[in-house]
C-alpha cells in the first residue's frame, strides 16, 4: 500500500500483511465486517489465512463494526481492544425497489435464496423445511441464486427429500438481481451467523416477505419487519414459509413494512457516520 505523503487518515478495509506498511503519522481506521474465520475456524478460506487482522485491530486508531452483533463477537474475541469503536449499518442500493416486471426464465411462484449455501450458511435448514411443505404447494418453486451449482451432497438431499424437480439453481447478474427479489413469494436466509446480511435488506426493499434465522445480526438487520425461526430448525422454518404462502395479506403486510424498515438504511447514512468516524480520530 502506497500511503499519500499528506494523508491524516489511512482506512484498512482488509487485513493483508502489506496494509501494515508504516503511515507517516497518518490515523489508522479499521472496519471489522465479522468475526466468523475467528469464530468458526473450520470456515476459513486461504486468503483467511494469509491475513493479518489481530494486528489491524491492534494497531487501530479507531474501529467500525458494521453491526452491534459484529461489535460484540470482536470485543468477545478480542477483549483488550483498546481503540474507541463505532457501530456503522451498511446501506441497500437504491435499485432494489419493489413492483418490477418478473424475469421471464424464473417461475411464476418461487421461494428465494442467495448466495452460498454450506457451512453455517444452512441452506439445508431450507431444503427440508421446503420439502415440509412442497406437496401442499404443488405450484411452488424453490430457487436458489449463487453460490455454484449444487454439490453432490446437496443433489443426494434433494433427491431424499423427492424435492429434485422442484429445486433449481440459477445465476443471475447484478442488474437482474432486484427482479429476482421484487417477484418471490418470500425471501429466506437460514444463516445461523452473519456480520450483517445485507441480501435481508435488497429483499426487504423490494418488498419481498423476509425469514430469517434469529441468530447473531439478523434480527438486528431485519428488526420487526422480517419472520424469524430457530437457526437449524426446519420444522421453524416450514411454518414460516406455510403462512406466508397461504396468506396474501400476510404478504401484502409484510411487503410494506419491508420497504419501510429498509429505507432507514441507506448508503448516505453510512457515509455520513463514518465522515463522523474520521472527525472523532482526527480530533
């Protein structure tokens, strides 16, 4: 990293041996987006593991945590922090907006999730408590947005649960994404740990019912606008999803107070508090 010889703030976004490179005198701000390689050591990816953040965090000015849940696992990781930190929501584009025209290569009926599915991720949570329900909604779709194609494990389970014809796999490109969300009967994201969870927003901004597991900052993300189950709980899960297919006004209800809840949350908003960030360490 090349620090400009004038600059009173350098701002780490990652963790990388090379960002450690001394500063000139220049304040040092650190955003923290989870703790999960530290919690769940078994999730690690190599670049996990060629990363330095214990000494990011130690040689913080200042520290922002993109959630209150992201806040308390840093400080439980990391007990002897000694830089202030500051707790900085992450906004939602302002193209992920409700009523836009379905995509024609989706069903017309379909349950949605995104992103990776293994791991803590929990998409099996999904897949049974999809199949709890898949014969009362013989109309109804599960698809699932990312995350590559389905493992061999993942095509076993769907073939045990007689739910393989009714279970697809897409990718679609960002610009495509918000119609995606905009036309699902519900959104799900069974997550069982998260440093914020911003698909919970896209969702909610363009007015897709949202459940989501009621772990780590999921609830603090999707707040009263959102259904919660037991993380790992499919029989949760299922019972969430029977409603909110049964009933429209449920839907309907839901869809408002989505947008609603999603619109305290917007990109300007986190600008302006990490603005704020930077007149706190330069003093």
């Amino acid at each position: 990293i090349k620090t400009h010889p004038n600059a009173d703030i350098v701002h780490n976004t990652f963790y990388l041996p090379h960002g450690l490179a001394p500063m000139r005198g220049a304040k040092r701000v650190v955003t923290v987006y989870d703790m999960i390689p530290e919690l769940l050591p078994q999730t690690r990816r190599r670049l996990d593991l060629m990363t330095l953040k214990r000494r990011y965090v130690d040689a913080a000015d200042h520290i922002i945590c993109i959630s209150e849940a992201t806040k308390k696992d840093l400080l439980s990781v990391y007990p002897e922090v000694q830089a202030p930190v500051t707790v900085i929501h992450l906004g939602v584009d302002e193209k992920f907006i409700p009523n836009l025209e379905p995509l024609p290569d989706l069903p017309d009926q379909y349950i949605l999730m995104v992103g990776h599915r293994g791991q803590y991720k929990d998409a099996a949570v999904l897949f049974r408590a999809f199949a709890a329900i898949a014969d009362e909604f013989p109309e109804v779709k599960l698809v699932c947005i990312g995350g590559g194609p389905f493992t061999r494990d993942e095509r076993a389970l769907l073939a045990r649960l007689k739910i393989t014809s009714r279970v697809r796999q897409d990718v679609l490109s960002d610009p495509r994404m918000p119609a995606a969300f905009a036309n699902a009967l519900a959104f799900v994201f069974p997550s069982r740990h998260e440093g914020f969870g911003l698909p919970v927003l896209e969702a909610m901004a363009c007015g897709t019912p949202t459940v989501v597991a009621e772990a780590t900052s999921l609830p603090e993300v999707g707040g009263d606008a959102a259904l919660y189950f037991s993380p790992g709980d499919p029989r949760e899960l299922a019972e969430q999803l029977r409603q909110l297919v049964e009933s429209a006004d449920l839907r309907e209800r839901m869809s408002k107070t989505g947008v609603e809840h999603a619109a305290g949350f917007t990109w300007a908003n986190t600008a302006q508090r990490t603005a704020a960030a930077y007149g706190e360490v330069t003093g």
